[in-house]
C-alpha cells in the first residue's frame, strides 16, 4: 500500500470537515436545549399586583408582553411601572386605578386614579374653582379610593331694600289751650333710607345675608305739635304760652292761693283802672291788701269747667274790699261777662306785686 501524501489542499478539506461537524454539533445542542426549555426560560423577573408578588421565568424583553403572557389584564387607567434590583432583575408593579367621584355644577363625574390629589382630579376633568368656591377636602389631599369630591359654588348677589324713617314729633306746652287740645305748628314728614344686603348662596341655594351699606337719601322732617295744659281754654291768654307750666291744669309754682267768688266786668275802650293800668283782658280786680298790684295771678274755677287764665292784679271794688268776691275779671264785652256769671275760684298767685300806681306815661 502505497503511503498517503498530505497536501495543502488535503488540510483545507479537512479542517472545513470540522467546521461542518462542530456547527452540526452546536444546532444538535441548541435544539435539544429548546426542547427541554432550558433556553426558553432565560431571565428571573418579578410581578407585583395588588399586593401580591410573584416569581416568573421568562426569555421575553417587552413588559407588556411579559405581562400579556402570564395573563395579567390591564385596564386603561392602570399604569405599570418598572424597578430593576440586583442583578439586574426586573420587578413589574401593577398599580390598580381606584374608582373615585366628584360632584359639581349639579353633575357626577366618575373618575378613576392610581394617584394624585385632588386638585389633580379637578385638572384632569377641566373643572375651575371660583374665587369663593370651595371643597369638600383640601386640595392637596391625596386620593383615595371611593372618594367623593363635591365642588360648592358660592355666589354672592347684593340687594337694596328701601324703607322709611318715621319722623319724630316734639311737643310745646301751651297753657292757652285746654288739655287734650293740639296744634300742629310744623307737619313732620318720613325720611328714607337703603339698606344693601349681600346674599350668599351656595350651589343657588340661599344660606345667610349680611349687611355691606346703608344710605340716607332722605332725612325725616320733625313734627313740632303743641298741645295744651289747661283744664280748660283760657279767656285771657298770654302771648308767650310756654312760659306758664302746668300741671295737670294748674300751676307747677305760686306763691299763694286765694280762693273765693269770681264775678266779671266790663268797661268801654281806653278805661283804665285803679293801679293806673288799661282795663285790658288780662287784667283782675282784686284786694290790694290780699293781693298787690302788679301781681301776676292764674284764676281758674274749682270745679274745672272754665279758666280765666293769666292775668295782672290791677283794679278793685267795693265786692272785694268787703270781702264777698275775691276777684273780679276783665271781659271784653259785657255779653261776655254775662256768660261768665258768678263762679267759685282758686287765684294762683304766680308773683307778688309791689302795689304801685301806674302813672299815664308808663301805660
């Protein structure tokens, strides 16, 4: 047997001999690996879902289709998130949306969540809070789950209501005029004012009011009346009534009272009388010795049925030096003094006299 000779191109074809043997040799082994599933199962990865963890071998890269294949069901508001710890080994959290609800403008909105406040839910559904709104929680109040939010709105509406303000009334005494009498010397008249109110309601539901202005327009005018004190109306009247006070018809200060039989007399213009004085009404004859000249007196019958009223003690007579009348008064006609007759008397001495004569160039 001939000996074999070795040439370059001997060695060529054997080493790609090899070759051929090797790569058959290595899709054998990578086939039987795929078979036995020791390739399949290449990576360790994690899965978290409410609450619960679990271990997985895998040879897939994309989360979701990790996720896909071991049957985890997403829904649209779920969101996953990925954490990578030692060995680089991946961990797959599923965090669950949560159903929550927010009320407003007379609406439900459903919303669901994984996270956030609650400002980020009135973002995410576009609603805007006024200036006086407000919420059931705070705004920065993390979200639960079954929260409800309810959105209150507050609007505020201002109102004027105008009403009148009564007058007031002042009094004058006027003891010219009888008890129960009155004068209206100046009409009064009601004034007006506003009142602003501010209304608050909330989703238009009224819930207080409170008071922000309040305007005069119209001030009041003051009634100015005068009523009378005497028991009964004056035949002589003073010319300023006010300075005469009375007290349920009499007078509140005197110095004496003296009582007695009230006659009435008359005379023709111009008389005059025994102090030198004008027989005038409003002018008495009394006693000298009882009560001076000069002295003012207040003559009103005991029974109350009439008055005489304020007068000057100026003349006299034989009835009262002898004591029978105790004064006689002045009327301007003698019809006048018929009417008044004769009557019982209580003469208020206001001031004492001093008795002197008037002399014609004092009248």
């Amino acid at each position: 047997m001939k000996p074999q000779i070795v040439t370059e191109k001997m060695k060529k074809l054997l080493l790609q001999n090899k070759i051929v043997k090797a790569s058959i040799f290595i899709v054998i082994t990578l086939t039987a690996l795929l078979l036995t599933g020791a390739l399949y199962y290449r990576d360790t990865v994690y899965i978290t879902d409410e609450g619960v963890t679990r271990e997985i071998k895998t040879n897939q890269f994309d989360t979701y289709a990790i996720l896909k294949s071991e049957d985890y069901a997403l829904e649209p508001d779920d969101k996953v998130s990925v954490e990578t710890g030692a060995g680089k080994k991946k961990h797959i959290i599923i965090n669950r949306a949560f159903g929550i609800s927010l009320i407003a403008d007379g609406e439900e909105f459903p919303l669901k969540s994984t996270d956030g406040t609650v400002a980020d839910a009135l973002e995410r559904l576009g609603i805007e809070l006024g200036e006086d709104d407000f919420l059931n929680y705070l705004p920065e109040e993390p979200l639960c789950e079954g929260m409800t939010i309810k959105v209150s709105r507050v609007k505020y509406v201002e109102r004027n209501i105008e009403s009148a303000m009564p007058f007031e009334t002042i009094y004058k005494n006027n003891s010219n005029m009888a008890i129960g009498a009155e004068n209206v010397l100046e009409e009064g008249a009601n004034g007006a004012h506003v009142l602003t109110y501010k209304d608050k309601y909330i989703d238009g539901q009224f819930t207080s009011s409170e008071v922000i202005a309040e305007e005069i327009t119209k001030q009041p005018v003051t009634a100015v009346v005068e009523r009378g004190t005497a028991l009964a109306e004056p035949y002589a009247k003073m010319e300023n009534p006010e300075q005469l006070e009375l007290i349920n018809g009499i007078p509140a200060n005197y110095e004496k009272i003296v009582s007695g039989k009230a006659t009435a007399y008359s005379a023709k213009p111009g008389a005059l009388t025994a102090s030198g004085r004008y027989a005038v009404v409003g002018t008495v004859a009394v006693n000298p010795n009882v009560i001076p000249y000069g002295s003012e007196v207040y003559v009103v019958a005991q029974d109350g049925s009439r008055v005489y009223g304020y007068a000057i003690a100026a003349d006299t007579g034989y009835g009262m030096m002898d004591g029978s009348i105790a004064v006689d008064v002045f009327m301007g006609s003698y019809e006048d003094s018929c009417k008044w007759g004769a009557v019982y008397v209580d003469i208020y001495v206001l001031s004492i006299g001093d008795n002197r004569y008037i002399s014609q160039w004092e009248r």
